[in-house]
C-alpha cells in the first residue's frame, strides 16, 4: 500500500515556560490567531479555525533542552507564497527580531529564527513545483545565501500587517535523530514515506506526493544521543494528516509488530511513538 499523496503535517504541540511570552511571540508577532487559551493552554491557528496549528502548553518548571539529545530541529511553517513571506519577514525585522539565517535551498526561500524558549522556527515558501531540480532521482536541494532584496521587492512599498496568512500551515517538522538508518526505517520502511533526497551530509528527508520533505532528520548535533527528558521545553507532539482509513489501519498493524505503538486507533486518531522516544498523531 502507498501513503496517500495528501498526507501532510497538521500541527505541533509545544511545551513552553511562560505561555503569555510565547503567546507574544505566536500570536502578537508572527500573527497566528487564538482559537482558546484555557488552564495554562492555548491552540493557535492561522485562519483562527479549527484544526489548529500550533498547542501551546506551560510549564513553568519545564527545562531547556540539553546539548546533545534528539528532539526538534524546526517546525518549518509555509506561507502560501514569496510575497507573504516577505510581510512576515518586514513584520519581525520592524519589531528588531533577531535572526538565525536566511536561506535559498532552492525548492524554497527560508528565513530561520528561535522563539522565547530556543525553539527552531523556519518560516519559508515553496518555489513553483515546475521549477524543482531531480538529481540522481532525488530533489535536489541547497542551502545558499537568500538575496532579501528580491523577497521584500515583492512588497512594492505595501507594508500592512494584518497577521500572517491563513493559508499558512506547517509544512514540515525537521528533527534531530541519533540514528539515520533507524530515521529511514521508521519514516519511510514502516510510515511509508518516500526518501526524497540523502545528500546533505548527516540528514535524510521524507515526504509523501513528491514534496520535497514533510520530515526532516539529522544526526548533526545529537548522533548517538538519548531523548530528550519529558519536562523538556519543546515539541511534546507533532500530528500527521493520512486521509485513508484503510491505511492507516495497516500502520497500526506495522507499528504495533515493530513496538512503536503508543495507542490503538480510536475515532480515526492512532498514536505512535519513534525511536528516539518523539511521539506522533496520525489522525485522517
């Protein structure tokens, strides 16, 4: 059986220190919309509809992440194209964020940065799908120097800030595995996506539909690592949308042989959980 070809990233669940300062910077900054925020939890979306994107939960006694373990590289959010980027990018620059990086990988245009609890966050927007490179039979991708000139021309002087997009979703989750052969086992042998490209040293991406990656995985800073602990300040969850009953009862088959099985399916939800200890939703 092949994973449906609109399988995507639904949402993440965060864990965060102080919920009013990442509330700040989800919403007040980047523009995401509140849907609720009740006992010590909010869900945020970009058109202020369910299904959410982002769940923020507070934990005050929550720990920073420590050097070495796996966890969350980025979630990477995709705005529907270059021009939305670049509002979201006059919209952090005019509130002086501070940046990570800025980068052309080809496929996209990404700016990177933390949020108030060192939490990877890429922002990008996909080029055309015609204008994506094969190479060897994979998708080629690069990270080089993002011209800004050329995004923030795209504004032609428009500067209006009415929150980011509501077409923006989370268009992958990159992690940090300790194992590259255990990440291509489970994301692709057992949660059937494609390898869509194995060249950057010390990563492999995945995807379903021909996307250049719905996950990512390295092994730069945490090869041989353990997880996380569970009080870390981070990504408690993140949620895959597979919109296929059939199969997604043939995964809780295979999770469940190879031990990966965290919850039995129950109103189309099934609940795994990786090597590396990251759990996940799969939901239709």
């Amino acid at each position: 059986m092949k994973i449906p070809d609109n399988t995507k990233i639904q949402s993440v669940d965060l864990k965060v220190k102080n919920l009013e300062r990442s509330l700040n910077f989800y919403s007040n900054l980047l523009g995401f919309k509140i849907i609720s925020n009740i006992n010590n939890t909010a869900i945020l979306s970009a058109a202020g509809e369910l299904p959410y994107l982002i769940k923020i939960t507070e934990d005050k006694n929550a720990v920073w992440r420590l050097p070495g373990t796996t966890g969350l590289y980025h979630i990477a959010i995709k705005l529907p194209d270059r021009k939305e980027l670049a509002k979201v990018f006059m919209r952090l620059f005019e509130n002086k964020t501070k940046f990570q990086g800025f980068s052309d990988h080809l496929v996209s245009e990404a700016i990177y940065l933390k949020d108030p609890d060192e939490i990877g966050v890429e922002l990008y927007s996909d080029r055309p799908r015609n204008q994506w490179l094969n190479k060897f039979g994979q998708i080629e991708m690069d990270t080089l120097p993002l011209d800004l000139s050329t995004l923030t021309a795209e504004l032609k002087g428009e500067i209006v800030w009415h929150g980011i997009h509501p077409q923006t979703e989370i268009g992958h989750i990159h992690l940090n595995v300790s194992d590259l052969h255990k990440a291509q086992k489970f994301y692709s042998l057992l949660l059937g996506m494609n390898v869509t490209n194995s060249m950057y040293n010390g990563a492999l991406f995945f995807s379903a539909g021909g996307y250049h990656h719905h996950i990512g995985t390295n092994i730069w800073s945490s090869k041989n690592g353990s997880p996380a602990p569970l009080n870390n300040a981070g990504l408690q969850r993140f949620t895959i949308k597979i919109p296929d009953e059939v199969y997604l009862k043939e995964l809780e088959k295979r999770f469940d042989e190879a031990a990966l099985l965290e919850k039995n399916m129950e109103n189309g939800i099934l609940e795994i959980i990786d090597f590396n200890k990251i759990k996940i939703t799969l939901t239709l």
